[in-house]
C-alpha cells in the first residue's frame, strides 16, 4: 500500500520519513505516550499532568497575556503528535478559554481555572450562537441577572470540546440591542440543571469534542457571572487576536509538516529514470507552497507580539486571513501531488477537508477582510517607509 502522510503512533518514528518532530525535547515526552487517535481531552489531561499548559502564558501566569513563543511550541508540538480535530480541542482552550476564564476573580472561576490548567477538566467557549454565527450582536442567547442569582436560556452550536467540557464559557446578553455592552460572559458548569449537550454529526472533528449545547432556564449564583457585567465583547475583543494568531502558528506548523511528508513521498516515488520529485512541474508546484508558507511564518514572527501584546485587530486579522489562504493552498496542491494514495483512511485528502476551518473558524476569511478593508489607510501608510518617497 503507498504511504500515506498519516502520521505513525508517537511511540515509534513516522513511515513518511526519519525527520523528527520540530518540538523534540523530553518535555513533550507525556505526548509521546498517547495513543494516535488520541482525543482532545486526552490530550489536555496529559499537558496539564507534566505542566505544560502553562507555558502558553507569560511567566506561567494566564492573567499576565499569552507566551506567543511558548503558545507556539505547544501547538506544534501537539500538532506534530495528534490529530487536527484533536489540535484544535487544545488550541481553543490556549489561546481564548482560558484567558476569558482567567478575566473571574469569585471563587467558581478560580477553580475552574485551576482545574483546566492542569488538565483535570476541559473548558468550552460557547460564542456563537445557533443562528447569529459570527455576528455576537445578533445572538439570542439571554442571561437575566438578578442580585443574587442569574437564569439563562439559548443554544450554541458548533463549540469545540462541548462533549467533554466540565464548563462552558457562555456569552450571552443581558440587554436587549446590539451595543457592545450589552453582553456578559457566564460560567456555567456542564452538570446544571437544564443543560443540554449533543455531540455534532462530524466525523472529521469528533476527536474535538464538537457538539451543541442547549440552556434551558438554568439558574446559578451570580458569582458565575466572569468579569464585569456588559463587558462581554470588549474581553471576547481582547482574545479573539490571540486566537488568530494560534491559528497562524498553527497553520505554520501543520503546513510545515504536511509539505515535509509530501517532499519525502516525491522524493521516493519512482518516475520514469528518477522519482516524481525530478519532474520541473512537480518542483515548481512545491516551491510555491514553500513561498506561501514562508510569507505566513514571516507575518507570524512579524506580528506576533503586536497581537499577544498590544491586542492589535488589524494584526490579527492579517494573520488570519493569511493562514485560511495559505493552509488551503498548501494543502490543495499537496493533495494533488500525493494522486490516490491521497484518500486513504486519515491521508492528505482528509486532513485538507478538515483544514478548510482555518478559513472559517474564529471568523471567516471574509470577515478578517472586511477588519482589513476598515483598516485600509493605516495598512497603506504603514506600508511606506521613511525616505522612500520624494
């Protein structure tokens, strides 16, 4: 049977090739214990017992801002291990949950904050709603918020680690219109009373966790309110960048490995008197996706603290909008050089399906553009440097 790009069980090397793993120090030895078809939860569980989640965050600390050097490392290295619906169960919780989570100070969130961060439990960001999608404002999901009780009622759908999460993240408004302060983000335990989960029909991201949730007028203490009330979307504002910008490293990763998987089949696939990598074509083809990807690492390196330091929209929606383009480039032109043996159970042809999220998860290429769009004149003026001009 032709190899295939799948990767092998972490326990033994890859049939693709003897390249080891980008990240190879004995730190992610607790990741190299797992079986391959570890799930997302799994994977977390065994950072958080070797302590790693942490690394994703400055001085080990959520609340000090996000490690873009560490948070880069870990999606790699988890990359490199695990599938990519399981890669996208951790790199969620990194770079958004958390961090919105760690924004609670009452006793409920610090707990559940503790619990995640060392792998004793997942956490799920229920953003979206079941019929606004990407517009916040238009969500119906509706908190009442009392003196000393909360009571909510609405659906997500589509949240990542739904399936396995001790919480859920939930922002919901407390007001009715679209002003940006009239949301709040609420933690609520995924045991309550009048909470429903059901696992979406996804093969393809099963190993995420993905599934929908319903809230059916469940009622909490107010300390499950996380931060300050009406502050929803500016705290969702300040961490959806950092999202984008795992999203970008991630995407460096995953192409980064595809494309190596790709140059070894080539370079030992009999053609003619050589191999398939001989071919003029075939060479100009893969030299493209290299350019690509480097422009993408290039951004990344570029923008990386502006986004994790400075919270920079413009940044992140570059960074974005590049990844989706790059990541389906890449992974288009490597399915076509791989030819049949591309369909194979978790070969090339799959992992391609499942990386058109990058173009859609976290906000779609479209909606990245249009922050762009708004940005034009400062991108432009950014663009010229000192002296250039007459």
């Amino acid at each position: 049977m032709p190899e295939s790009p799948r990767r092998e069980p972490p326990a033994a090397p890859p049939k693709t090739g003897d390249a080891p793993h980008p990240v190879t120090t004995t730190a992610f030895a607790p990741l190299d214990a797992l079986s391959r078809t570890a799930d997302g939860a799994q994977v977390w569980a065994a950072l958080g017992r070797a302590g790693l989640i942490t690394r994703a965050y400055r001085g080990g600390d959520v609340r000090a801002g996000t490690d873009p050097d560490g948070l880069a490392d870990l999606l790699t290295a988890v990359d490199a291990r695990s599938s990519l619906a399981a890669t996208l169960s951790v790199s969620v919780q990194l770079a958004t949950a958390l961090p919105v989570l760690a924004a609670g100070r009452s006793p409920a969130a610090r707990q559940a904050l503790g619990r995640a961060l060392t792998g004793r439990a997942t956490v799920a960001l229920a953003a979206t709603d079941v019929t606004a999608g990407t517009d916040l404002t238009a969500l119906r999901t509706e908190v009442r918020i009392e003196d000393d009780a909360l009571e909510l009622s609405g659906e997500k759908d589509w949240i990542a680690n739904t399936t396995t999460a001790a919480a859920f993240l939930v922002l919901a408004r407390h007001r009715p219109g679209r002003h940006f302060t009239h949301f709040t983000w609420v933690l609520v335990p995924a045991d309550a009373p009048g909470v429903t989960v059901r696992p979406a029909d996804s093969a393809l991201f099963a190993d995420s966790g993905v599934g929908h949730v319903a809230f059916d007028g469940v009622r909490l203490d107010r300390d499950h309110v996380l931060g300050r009330v009406g502050f929803g979307l500016p705290l969702f504002a300040r961490h959806i960048g950092t999202e984008r910008l795992a999203g970008a490293q991630w995407g460096v990763a995953l192409c980064r490995r595809v494309l190596a998987d790709t140059h070894r089949r080539l370079s030992s696939r009999p053609h003619g008197a050589g191999t398939l990598w001989d071919l003029p074509a075939v060479r100009q083809r893969f030299a493209a996706c290299l350019l690509r990807v480097r422009e993408l690492h290039a951004l990344v390196a570029a923008y990386a603290e502006p986004v994790a330091v400075h919270h920079d929209a413009t940044a992140a929606a570059t960074l974005k909008a590049a990844a989706g383009g790059t990541v389906n480039h890449v992974l288009t032109e490597c399915g076509q050089l791989w030819g049949a043996a591309g369909f194979t159970t978790g070969g090339i042809q799959e992992i391609r399906a499942q990386a058109a999220l990058f173009g859609i998860g976290g906000g779609a290429n479209e909606v990245v553009l249009g922050t762009l769009a708004d940005a034009a004149e400062s991108v432009l003026a950014d663009l010229v440097r000192p002296g250039t001009l007459p």
